[in-house]
C-alpha cells in the first residue's frame, strides 16, 4: 500500500496550486503559466510544494489556500519533473493537505544563491505546464 512518505514514483501525478493573479497566469496567451508559478517564496524553505494526486484532490488543494482571488490547480507526472533533473520529497505535515511534497532545488535560499539556475529551472516547469495546458488544468477558480 502507497504511503505519503514514500518517494513518490514516476507514473503518479502530482497537482501544483497557482494563485489566480496576472504574474502567475494569464489565460489570454498561448503559453499562460509564467515562471513565476513556480518560483519560490520566503516560506519555501524546504523547495516549491506540490501535493500527490494519490491523497488529495484538486478542488480540495484550491480550497485550502488563502489568496481571496482564488487558484488554478495543475497536474503534473512526476517523470515529468524529474526528467528535467529536479527530484520530490515527500515532506508530510500535520497543518498541510495530505500528499505534501516537495521540489528541493527549488527552496528560498537556493534562488537566492544561484538565481539564473533557479529562474530556468522555473521556466523548465513553466514550459511543461504550457504543454497541453488545457489537459493539465484540472482546477479553475471560474468554473
């Protein structure tokens, strides 16, 4: 039986919360996610969260964050993200959502150190995400 601490393994699908805001999206162009979807916080001291499909679910992820204009929600294959040379931990927590892992080169003070690798490794997801976009946005706030 799958557990939240395993590894997750390449064939599981892993959702990333997008706030609903102009920088992060911008479903007028062909490409709508921008890198910053996936640039790290001050918060993200452990890498980027993502959250496996296996636990929790789209609606549920868009639910439980806190920007008032809502969140779109992603689906991403984990071969996906590690085929790019990033790698996810599970990294369970009793305040998160279960399923909650981790993107560890992408944390707060890796994007301090080297900002150029961390921008492209930014951008890498970004142009995963923009390919067949509409079958990879599995939560809109409009709907």
């Amino acid at each position: 039986m799958v557990s939240p601490n395993d590894i997750p393994i390449d064939v599981e699908y892993v959702l990333r919360r997008i706030p609903n805001q102009i920088d992060y999206i911008k479903l007028t162009l062909s490409r709508p996610v921008t890198r910053l979807a996936f640039r790290p916080n001050n918060r993200d001291t452990g890498g980027i969260s993502l959250f496996r499909e296996l636990f929790t679910t789209a609606l549920d992820l868009a639910r439980s964050g806190q920007c008032e204009t809502g969140y779109y929600v992603i689906r991403l294959q984990v071969r996906e993200i590690t085929s790019i040379g990033l790698t996810l931990v599970p990294d369970p927590k009793d305040d998160q959502l279960s399923g909650h892992c981790l993107i560890p080169e992408l944390e707060c003070e890796y994007k301090l150190l080297d900002k150029q690798s961390s921008k492209q490794k930014q951008q890498a997801l970004a142009d995963i995400t923009n390919n067949n976009f509409q079958t990879r946005l599995v939560y809109s706030p409009t709907i």
